[in-house]
C-alpha cells in the first residue's frame, strides 16, 4: 500500500494556471483506500475545479493507477476527452502519477503527495519507484521522480557526469535527469526546467506516527515481516 494525502487546493489551482480544460484520473486502489483518489474525491475536485471556472473535459477511476497495461486500455475509451484537455490531474500516489505519465502524452500534474509508511510498500509491476517523500515534485519533472530516478536523487538538474545518456554511477542506468529531459522537451515544457524545486523536508520522509497506528499500516505488517524474514 501507497499512502497519500490530498495536495492543498490552491496548489492543484496553481499547476492549472494558463489551462482551462483538465481531465481528472483518480485510483480506486491505495489512493481510494487513503481517501485522495477514489471516485468520492474525483467527484469532489470535478466540482471545485468547476466552481473555480474550469472545464472537466471527463473524469475516470482507474482500478489501479500503477499498472500501465490497464490505464492505457481505460483511456482509450474515453480518448476523445483526454486529448481534448489541456492536462490531467491524477489523484493518486508517486507510483500511479508517473505510470499515467508514461503512459499518455500529456502533461500530468501530481493531485497528492504520497507518505512514508515506514518502508512498508505494496507491490506494483511497473518500474516506476516512489521513494515517499511527501513533497511530490513530478509537476516540475514531466512525471519522472528525481528522487529515484537519478543515483544521488538530485531535484535541481543533472549532475553533470552522466555519459552518453548513462548514470556517471550507475553505467548501467538512465540518467533520470537525461529521461526528465527528453520528457519535458516532447511535451514542449521544458520551460519547467527554469523552476527549481523548492528545498526538501527531509524530516516529512519520517514516518508518522499516526500512520504507523492506523489500520491500513496493521494490513501491511504480515507482508512486511515477510519480507524482512521474521
Ligand atoms: S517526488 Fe518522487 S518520491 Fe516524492 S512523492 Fe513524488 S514520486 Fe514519490
Ligand atoms: S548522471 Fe544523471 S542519474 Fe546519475 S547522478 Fe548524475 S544526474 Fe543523477
């Protein structure tokens, strides 16, 4: 499980600056079960995003947002709606907003911040990677995470050192600022690389202990100890 938490509304208003038509996309998995993404909460931002003069262009809940197979052939129903916004809104956490970036050439601005639950994650089997930072900076990114996308999980730009599209670290690897690049550049925003990620509290990566008490965490446990081989 993904835990996420609803991003403040003034900042959704903000991504939207300069747009008028949004598609909403919300996740009737972690993020229905967190309450910031399931069809309750599409609903509920449809109609503010109304109020506030914006045209919702159509909106869908997606059983799970981190499986790209399954977004794709939901969207495509309702192609002519997507294409016909200026963006989409996901509503759901750091694994399922960058999977629907992958997935659609649209700019995707990210509805919610996901939570660190500890080192307690479900399984997904994309690959993309949430590192639970709880300060979601894919708006700046084109839907790639700095933070696991990049070896030294940089937020302002390349280090420098990548080679022929390779990690300076990780030869092995994608330079995930190289990715954010291409990103942007293909959706025609690279202007977004002009804006520097404000700097990140890293003590909002700690897990809460609110959460660490609540019944979704308890669900997590056996999967945990599992794991870990206790
Ligand atoms: S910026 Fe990355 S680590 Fe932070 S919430 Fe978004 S996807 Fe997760
Ligand atoms: S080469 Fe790219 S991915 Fe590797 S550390 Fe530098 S910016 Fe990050």
């Amino acid at each position: 499980m993904l835990r996420s938490k609803q991003k403040p509304f003034e900042e959704i208003l903000r991504y939207l600056e300069g747009e008028n038509r949004v598609f909403i996309l919300g996740c009737d998995g972690c993020a229905q079960a967190s309450g910031t993404g399931g069809p309750v909460q599409v609903a509920e931002m449809k109609s503010k995003l109304e109020a506030e003069g914006k045209t919702v262009t159509g909106t869908d809940v997606v059983p799970f947002l981190c499986e790209k197979a399954l977004i794709k052939s939901r969207l495509a129903r309702k192609a002519k709606a997507v294409m016909s916004a200026d963006s989409i809104l996901v509503l759901t956490c750091g694994v399922g907003i960058q999977a629907v970036a992958a997935s659609v050439n649209k700019l995707c601005h990210p509805g919610c911040d996901t939570q660190n639950l500890g080192g307690s994650r479900g399984e997904w089997p994309g690959s993309e990677r949430c590192a639970e930072c709880a300060e979601c900076v894919l708006e700046l990114t084109g839907g790639i995470c700095p933070l696991t996308a990049c070896t030294k999980h940089l937020l302002s730009g390349q280090c420098g050192g990548a080679s022929k599209g390779k990690c300076e670290l990780s030869p092995d690897r994608d330079c995930g600022w190289e990715l954010i690049y291409h990103r942007l550049k293909a959706l025609g925003r690279l202007d977004k690389l002009s804006y520097l990620a404000p700097p990140k509290s890293w003590a909002k990566m700690a897990p809460d202990p609110a959460i660490m008490s609540s019944p979704e965490y308890a669900l997590e446990m056996p999967a945990v100890k599992e794991a870990s081989g206790e």
